[in-house]
C-alpha cells in the first residue's frame, strides 16, 4: 500500500526484564485515524513512545513517514512561555507574523480559552493545559499526531464538545493520528480502527474497525455496537456483537 | 483562608520592631549596665554616623566592598554556569568532577585567607579572589543539579517542533533552569557579602570589613556599630535587589507550583 504512514513489524520492547509489548504488527495509513485501548499500565504510552521515535525498539522495526508530533497527557508545555507563545510554537516554520498570530488566535477560539493568550501555563487548570496541548500540536503541519489521552482531564461535557471539534478539524484537514485512551466512548467516536491490546507485555487482542462519517454521535448504533464490542473483548460486558461489527481479526 | 495583610500593615508592623529594639538599645545604655566604650548608645552611633558621613570614608568603603563583591560574583556567574551547564549534560564529566567541587563548596572560602594574602597580596585580589571562591563552587553545584533535573519531556516536545542545537540552549535548557539559578544567585550573593567583610578585616586597606576592623582597633565602638549596621543594611539591599530577577514573568512558575 502505498499510503502507508507508519509500520510495526515485530515490534517488542522490554524495561530491563519486564517486557512491555510483545510482537506487535501494525500499520497504518495515510490520514488514518487509529485508537489503542487496554488495561492502564499495558504499555499503551511507551508504544506511542516507541512510534515518535524518542525510543527504539528492543526488538522490530517502526517506519514513520512524516513527522510526528506527541500530546503528553500533561505537562508537556513549556512553563516559561504563555499560552499564545507555546501554540506560536506549532507555527515556528509560519514567517508570515500576521498569518502566525491569526492562526494562533484561532486556535485559541477552538480550545476556548480566548482571555487566556498572556496566561503561563501554572495559572490553568488541567484540562486548560491539555487544551492548549492540543492547539500546539494541532498548529502547523504535521501530519502525524500521537496523542497520550489527550482529554484525560477534561469534564465529561468539555471532553464530548472537545471530540466533535476535533473530528470537525480532521474533515477539514486530515492527519494520521494514533489516539491511546482508556476511554473507549472516546475511541469509538473518533477511530477509523480501534486496536484492543491485552494486559501488558501488551499484545492486539483485536482490532474493531469502524467505518462510519465524523462527527458521530455518540447514540449512534455502530458507535455504541463498537462500545459494546470493546467491552466485551476486556470482559467488563457479556458478548453479543452485531453483524457489521464482526471483529476482524488483526 | 489565609488574611492578607494590608500595605499599610507591611510597614508599621516591622517599624513597631524596630522602634522596640531601639528603645531597648536606649534603655540599656541609659542604665549604663554596661561600660559606655563597650556599649554605645544609639546617639553615639548617631553621631559615629553623621562623621562618617563628613570625612566621606563610610560612603567610600561601601563602594570598596561593592565593587569587590561585584567582580569576583560576576566572575563566579559568568565562568560558573556555563561550567554547570556543561557538567549537567554529560554524565562522565560530573562523575568526574563532582566530588572536587562538592569539595571546593564544603571547604569554608575564609580557609583561602592565608593563601589569599600570600599570592596577591593586600587590597582588592584577595578580596574578589576570596569572593570567587564563595560564589562558584555553589553557582557550579546549582547549575549543574537544575540542568541534570530538567525534565525529559521537555526535550522531546522541543525535538518534535524542530528545536535543536543552540536554540535548544536558549529556549529550553536556559528558561528551564532559570528559577533555580536565581535562587542560586540569591544565596551566593549573600555569601559573598558575608565573605567580603571577613576579607576585607585581614586583609584590607579599605571597605567595610575594614572599617569595623578599624573601628575595633581605635576602640570606636560606635564606629563599630555603624559599620555593622552598613553592612547588614546593604546585604538587604543587595537580596532585594536579586529578588526582582523573581519577579520576572517567564520565571514565575518555579516559585508557584
């Protein structure tokens, strides 16, 4: 396939003696919008460490074609510039000043936090942080995304209001994004493929695609079909999966 | 929560002190519990002061001792940090070199006194080369720990926007150390404050370490006095000074987590 993004072939990585993620194979196309979903402490992060490149693997290989860009859970801003400084930061390659600061305005309209350009980042609350995280990452060109339960800190309503924008912006502009969460409304909503992986050393246990427009709602059948199927497959509902969503296997 | 006091507060509140101290003081001497060459009075001083002031000595030894205290904690500033910023990022050299600094830090700079005289002599050397001392071993140390501290992901977001190199240094390392190194200022500049005056007592010719040392000599407790409270007074000033850097925007957040 020639829109192939990213590729893991055989990918295994251990911390010493605890292996993290066993002979994983996946790959991912062009403008691909990919959710992980497991258990907490599976090695969902360090597998999205491993395809941003800032580690290797103990084992395989990872091909990236592009740049990557990385939404850290949190904590990943840079305290010592404002909010407008830290998304301008997306832009850097942007040298048109009036161009650059009128994108970062309207970043700023997006996440909602437009009276807080001059604010550092120790004077917002947490899920403003991760908003601004978004924005920097979402400024500029980058065609991959890699995002580490980016609305994790969110309100429940800011996060479903977070996710209709985002699936707005990936129609408008689309990237390939690797999206690792625990939630799985979250996956089932945004995913063009929802990759399961078992408890850690983390393998795929399946692999759910679901092929339906963006924004989807989130009583939509398919959405709350794949929700199910997800459930199911971690053993936290009882199994009966619908025709269209016949796991396919990885 | 907690009251915030008023700034009318902020002022009376430490006048009442002081006022209290100085009754005490005159109260003291009043009673001449004590002989008066042993223990002036706060007219004396007062008088001490205002001498001082017309013979010009006073005004000159305080900048005596500035400018030594200026030189040899620039010196330590400008030669320590990079030198701390070097040694945070490669962990060979820090294994190498921190015990020889922690050494140099743990060694008090009035131990160099002796070596002090012998190698430059009488005057301002000594001075800012005891001062050297102080400062940089402290501002290395400092340095070195904020620079092996920062966190990692700072540098991967750094890597993921294309920052690399120099500008790594100035936009992520330097900003990201800054509220430590500022703290490291503040406490070594106090050092060196408190370093010059000893110095200055052995060997000086002139500065306020010397003008107590004078003072001392003559048996002028009231010049003693006056030295002293110099001395303190301008140590205040000197941290009030550096504690501005704190209030500098892109720096505030080391100091309200």
């Amino acid at each position: 396939m020639s829109d192939k993004r990213i590729e893991l072939q055989d990918v295994s990585h251990a911390f010493g003696t605890v292996e993290v993620i066993k002979s994983l194979n996946l790959t991912i196309s062009d403008h691909e919008i990919v959710a992980i979903v497991g258990p907490s402490g599976c090695g969902k992060t360090t597998l999205l460490n491993l395809l941003s490149g800032h580690e290797p693997p103990s084992s395989g290989s990872i091909q990236r074609v592009g740049k990557a860009r990385m939404i850290y859970q949190q904590d990943g801003l840079f305290p010592w510039l404002t909010v407008e400084e830290n998304i301008a930061l997306g832009l850097r390659h942007q040298k048109d000043e009036e161009a650059r600061r009128r994108q970062v305005r309207d970043l700023l309209t997006f996440i909602r936090l437009e009276g807080f350009a001059g604010h550092y980042p120790h004077q917002l609350s947490g899920g403003m942080r991760q908003r601004v995280e978004l924005a920097r990452a979402l400024a500029g060109e980058t065609d991959i995304l890699l995002m580490d339960e980016p609305f994790s800190a969110l309100d429940y309503i800011t996060r479903l209001r977070m996710r209709h924008e985002l699936a707005e912006i990936f129609n408008e502009r689309p990237r390939t994004v690797i999206l690792v969460t625990h939630d799985i409304e979250e996956a089932a909503q945004l995913a063009d493929r929802i990759v399961v992986l078992s408890e850690r050393p983390a393998r795929i246990i399946n692999v759910i695609p679901i092929r339906l427009p963006r924004p989807r709602n989130l009583t939509h059948p398919l959405v709350v079909e794949a929700i199910h199927c997800i459930l199911a497959q971690m053993g936290l509902e009882d199994a009966v999966i619908g025709p269209e969503l016949q796991p396919a296997k990885a | 929560m907690k009251e915030r006091p008023s700034s009318r507060q902020k002022i009376l509140l430490p006048l009442c002190v002081l006022l209290a101290a100085l009754a005490l003081w005159s109260l003291l001497s009043v009673l001449r519990l004590f002989p008066e060459s042993l223990f002036p009075s706060p007219g004396q001083v007062a008088r001490g002061f205002y001498e001082e002031m017309q013979r010009g000595r006073l005004f000159d030894d305080t900048i005596a001792s500035l400018f030594r205290v200026s030189v040899g904690f620039v010196l330590a500033v400008v030669l320590g940090v990079p030198f701390g910023l070097w040694l945070g990022h490669r962990v060979g050299a820090r294994m190498a070199f921190l015990p020889v600094i922690n050494f140099f830090r743990s060694l008090s700079p009035l131990a160099w006194i002796p070596f002090a005289i012998l190698w430059f002599g009488i005057g301002d050397t000594p001075a800012i080369f005891l001062i050297f001392m102080a400062a940089f071993f402290p501002i290395v140390l400092a340095t070195l720990s904020a620079v092996a501290g920062i966190p990692t992901i700072y540098f991967r977001v750094a890597q993921d926007y294309g920052i690399g190199g120099v500008e790594m240094l100035c936009r992520v390392t330097l900003p990201a150390i800054m509220p430590q190194v500022i703290t490291a200022l503040r406490v070594t500049a106090g050092l060196s404050w408190l370093v010059v005056v000893a110095a200055e007592m052995i060997a000086g010719r002139d500065g306020l370490g010397f003008l107590i040392w004078d003072a001392r000599n003559g048996l002028r407790s009231d010049l003693l006095v006056v030295g002293m409270i110099v001395i303190g007074f301008m140590g205040v000033v000197i941290d009030r000074i550096l504690v501005q850097l704190t209030r500098i925007p892109s720096v505030r957040w080391g100091y309200e987590r």
